[in-house]
C-alpha cells in the first residue's frame, strides 16, 4: 500500500478530515469527495503540523467545495426499487464484450471485468489486470462508455496517470472516434445516429482545444455532466 491513515482531525464544521502520509506525494494536496469526505495527501518527509496548518489555511476552500458539491448533488434523484438491480443486468450483457472488443482492436489483455455499483468512480484497473466497471456506464452515450473502457484499458500498460498514459489514450480515442464516425467500420451498427453527433461534437471540440490532452479533457468535461445513481 502506499499510503495510510495516520491522522484524523474532527472539524466542527466539516466533520471528519483525513490525513494520509503517502509515498507518491510530492507535495500537500487536499481532496473534497462529496461520498468519501475530506483527506489530505502528505509526502512522508512534511510532519503533520505542517499540514494541518496547510489544511486551516485552506479551510475556506474546503467549504466553499463542499457547498458547490452539495448543490450539484441536490438534483440527483435516488434510484427506484429494482433499478439498480436492471442496470446490473443491462451492464453485464453489454460491458464486457465492449470491453473485449475493445481489448482485441488494441492490443490489450486483460486478466477479468468486475461490474460494480459504486459513487467514487466509473472504472478502475488493478496491477493485477482485473478491471472493474461501474454498472452506470451504461446510461452514457456510447462514446462515453467507450471513454472509460479504453481509460481502464490504458492503465494496464501505465499505471498513472503520465505522459506515456495520455499519449497511448489520445491515440486510441482518436482512432475509436473515427470508427464510431465510419459509417461502415464493423462497430457502426451499435453507434446511433445521436452517438455519432456527440462523436462528431466532441471531436471538433478536441480539435479546437488548447489542452495539452484534448480528447481527455473534452471527453472528461462531458461525463461530468452525469451522475450515479
């Protein structure tokens, strides 16, 4: 493990704040999660004084996070009885021969595909090639679902998130919009016409974007528009 929770402060206000000294980090950073709360990431060299006066000096920050968190949250209807159970269902059939095909056209390999139903993120990847995938994949548009899997794939080569990371991602996002575009390419079939206008929408946003990984950030700033459920 590379990190451990080593303090704990109880904020009047905020409640319980987490302290985790960490071997990856080079620096403090403070995280607002609206289901896992508040920790703070400290490099194993910077004592914990230090960072609690870091975290006071940002306290403001937290709650001003915290409150933007809330209100976006405040719309997002629970699930109805049997839903998630549904989406379960539609998940296992249509995620993982997605995942494999995709897997296949890149030349990855994986070892297994777990769905999952969670609020912290819609996919995740082992150092053992397990690959884990949120069941509310499936009520993104197919560009989107193809966004996370190839994510997840990627990580089987790079585990972080570096440069060598987002090259081998702006590669296969930019070769699976092109097939999702063709409108003869053997992936057509399952991308509909509203798919292919998002595809096409977010590739001249791509197009036009100064960051330094385009299709990771249009493609992220799109997905944040949905929520779990």
């Amino acid at each position: 493990m590379a990190r451990h929770v080593g303090k704990i402060l109880m904020d009047p206000e905020i409640g319980e704040v987490v302290f985790r000294k960490s071997l990856r980090s080079r620096s403090i950073s403070i995280r607002v999660h609206p289901v896992k709360g508040v920790s703070v990431s400290v490099p194993y060299i910077v004592p914990y004084a230090a960072a609690r006066l870091f975290f006071e000096a940002r306290r403001g920050w937290v709650l001003e996070t915290m409150a933007r968190q809330k209100e976006r949250l405040k719309d997002v209807r629970p699930a109805a009885p049997g839903e998630i159970e549904a989406l379960r269902r539609q998940a296992k059939a249509e995620l993982p021969p997605r995942l494999a095909e995709l897997a296949a056209r890149y030349g990855f390999i994986y070892n297994k595909v777990t769905i999952k139903h969670n609020a912290s993120n819609w996919g995740s990847c082992s150092s053992k090639g397990n690959i884990n995938l949120n069941l509310n994949i499936v009520r993104l548009p197919k560009v989107l679902q193809d966004y996370v899997l190839l994510h997840e794939l990627c990580h089987l080569r790079h585990q972080d998130h570096g440069h060598a990371f987002h090259l081998l991602l702006e590669h296969v996002l930019t070769d699976n919009l092109m097939h999702l575009l063709d409108s003869s390419a053997p992936s057509a079939p399952a991308a509909s016409l509203s798919d292919r206008t998002l595809a096409s929408d977010l590739a001249r946003k791509a197009a036009s974007s100064k960051a330094r990984y385009p299709l990771d950030y249009t493609m992220t700033r799109a997905i944040k528009q949905y929520r779990v459920i």
